[in-house]
C-alpha cells in the first residue's frame, strides 16, 4: 500500500514555500493520507520549538550596502570539492513515499537537475542503490541512524559506499523519537516497508510506529563512533544534529569532516533553542576547520541569506522538499528550490552581495 499513488509530475506554482503546508494537507486529506500528512508536518510536544525555528531567523536583520555595481547574484559553491549550482541542499528526510509513489527517485532526479546533493536516509522508502541509480553520477550523502547491531551498521554502510555515496552524515539528536502527538493522535504507522531495512532484518518497518522503528537504534552513542564510520567507509563524516558548541568542538576533535547544525526541525526536543541562534556560537567554535551545514526552519531566501552570514556553509531543507514532492512529484521538488533560489538571488543583490562568499563576510545586526 502507498499513501500516495498520484504519478503526476508537473512543475507548481509557488507564491512562498510557506503557502505550501496548506495545499498539501489540503491533498492528503482528500486522499485519505491525513496521518501521513500529520507525520510530515508535525514537531514534538507543544511544537514551541518547531515555529521558532522560523520565528527566530528576524530577531537578525540585514543591513543592505548599496552603489556596488551588482547586476546580478552568483549563488554557486561547494562542499567537500562537489561543486553546487546552490548553497542550497536537501535534508533527508525519512520514508518519502509518504509524499508521492515515487518517493526519493524522484528527489533524488530532482537535485541531480538543480545541481545540488540529495541525502537519503536509513529510514527511506526507496533503497540507497535505487536512488543512486535513479540518478547517475549525481553527488548523493546517506545519512545513518545507528543500530544497536554493529553488523547492520556495517550492512548499510556497505551498501551506500557501494552505490557511490559522497559522504555519511552520522544523525546523532535521534537514539529516539521525539513525542509527536498528532502521530500519537492519528495512530499513526508506516505503510510502506524501507527497503534498507528489508534486506537485513526481518522487519521492513511496514506495519509500526515511529517509536518502534527507533526502537532498534543505538541509544548509547559516542564519539568514537565517528571514527568507527570513517575506519569502514573511507568517507567524510558530518555530525547531523550538533546544536552546542561544545559538542561541535569535540566531535571535530574525534575526527568530524562536518558539522550538521540541526534541531531536526523541532520534532524531537521541544523548547530547545531555534537552530538558528545557536548557529553563530557553533561556528565560532568551529572556526573553518570543517564545513558547516545548517537546517530547520528555512522557509525564505532571506534564511538563507541569514544562516550563510551566521556561519553555516550550505543550508538544507527537509519538509518543503516533501510538499513540492507531493504536490508535482520531481518537477515539484525542482519548483521549491527554483524559488528558494530566485528570493536568495534578489536579497544577495538588495544586500549588496554578488557571491555566497561575499554573503558570509556579511554582518547581521541585532
């Protein structure tokens, strides 16, 4: 059973990503998807964290320069050597076919056409070497969710190096679930099977709840976990979920090739900071000695604007990617970020900046 069987693929209409939480409950209501909907959007307990993700990004202001001589905005750059057309990237974001039947092939098309990087996660619901095949030669991250079982880590591990991955992002803010109470409203469970899952344990996820599918991961983590990553796969490893400056500093120290500021969008710890704020401390601490990648909360160019002055390198986004997949399939997923892009291109201009790097070299007041 797929939640969404739709196979249109058409480019949408976008006024702001925003707007698009409405139009896509609007969908999965009408197809009887609202638990898979209440799945993508929601944030834990009283969701404080998940809209201040957003909220916060005006407590910092641009303050514009002008008579530069800028026609036009340059937005390429990249990461780990991989050029991008965009300091934009996806976030992964588990079991997409939640969203539309073709789930992350189609993302993984679409950022291979925007010239960006696709992630996929442990959780997916399309297998690590389908998405690789789904777009060939296109730079891809798998992103591990530690198991208990060093040989199912191993298993996957193998897998994504095997399909050409670029690097592993280590998520580490999720040993478990986040209390999400309109999945516990909605009873909500997984009715697709994650194929990454399929061939090595008995049980795909199909059939369970988000707590019982991080019921199996590693609860204990460490630092040295890095190395453990870095030892089998030979890959950069970034620390997806670091929001202390303590914690990015000594996972630099244990061998982190990134840092991952993240608070995954508010569904996990409620009344934890916006990423946004602790992002500055972050990076000072990291002082350029590896990439920072940020998400949570970006909904405007000027976000990203923001979080490329306050530190981070590359910016991601999660659940949007998931509305324009729903809403046009991998033209859909295109669309958010052809217009992500076009509000980033006109506030570097009225800033100012012609470069991303000139975009980092600028000071946002208070």
């Amino acid at each position: 059973m797929k939640y969404q069987t739709s196979q249109e693929n058409k480019k949408i209409e976008i006024i702001n990503l925003q707007s698009l939480e409405a139009r896509v409950k609007k969908s999965m209501e009408a197809a009887g998807n609202g638990g898979a909907f209440g799945y993508i959007r929601g944030g834990a307990e009283d969701e404080w964290t998940m809209r201040e993700n957003t909220l916060a990004f005006n407590k910092k202001k641009i303050m514009p320069r002008v008579l530069r001589g800028i026609d036009h905005a340059d937005l390429s750059t990249s990461l780990f050597g991989i050029p991008l057309t965009t300091p934009i990237i996806q976030a992964p974001v588990a079991a997409q076919g939640l969203a539309h039947e073709e789930g992350e092939v189609a993302t993984a098309k679409a950022l291979a056409k925007i010239g960006s990087i696709f992630s996929i996660s442990t959780y997916g619901s399309t297998a690590v070497e389908e998405a690789a095949q789904a777009a060939p030669g296109a730079p891809q991250f798998f992103q591990l969710y530690m198991s208990k079982d060093d040989h199912f880590n191993e298993f996957l591990l193998a897998k994504a190096v095997a399909a050409g991955v670029k690097a592993i992002i280590l998520t580490a803010d999720s040993t478990l679930g986040g209390y999400r109470e309109e999945d516990v409203v909605n009873h909500f469970q997984f009715p697709l099977p994650m194929p990454n899952l399929a061939a090595f344990s008995e049980s795909d996820g199909k059939g369970r709840g988000i707590s019982e599918i991080y019921a199996a991961a590693k609860q204990g983590l460490v630092m040295e976990d890095i190395q453990k990553i870095k030892a089998f796969t030979h890959l950069p490893v970034i620390v997806k979920g670091i929001q202390s400056p303590i914690d990015a500093a000594e996972a630099i120290e244990a061998g982190a090739d990134g840092i991952w500021v993240s608070n995954h969008g508010g569904r996990q710890l409620d009344g934890g900071p916006a990423s946004i704020e602790v992002l500055p401390l972050i990076a000072e601490q990291v002082n350029h000695r590896v990439p920072i990648v940020f998400d949570s909360g970006i909904r405007r160019g000027s976000h990203v604007f923001k979080a490329l002055a306050l530190g981070a390198d590359v910016v991601a986004i999660g659940r949007p990617v998931l509305y324009g997949l729903n809403l046009g399939g991998a033209q859909g997923v295109e669309a958010v970020f052809e217009h992500l892009n076009k509000e980033l291109s006109i506030t570097m201009q009225l800033a100012g900046t012609k470069t991303i790097d000139e975009v980092k070299h600028t000071p946002l007041m208070d």
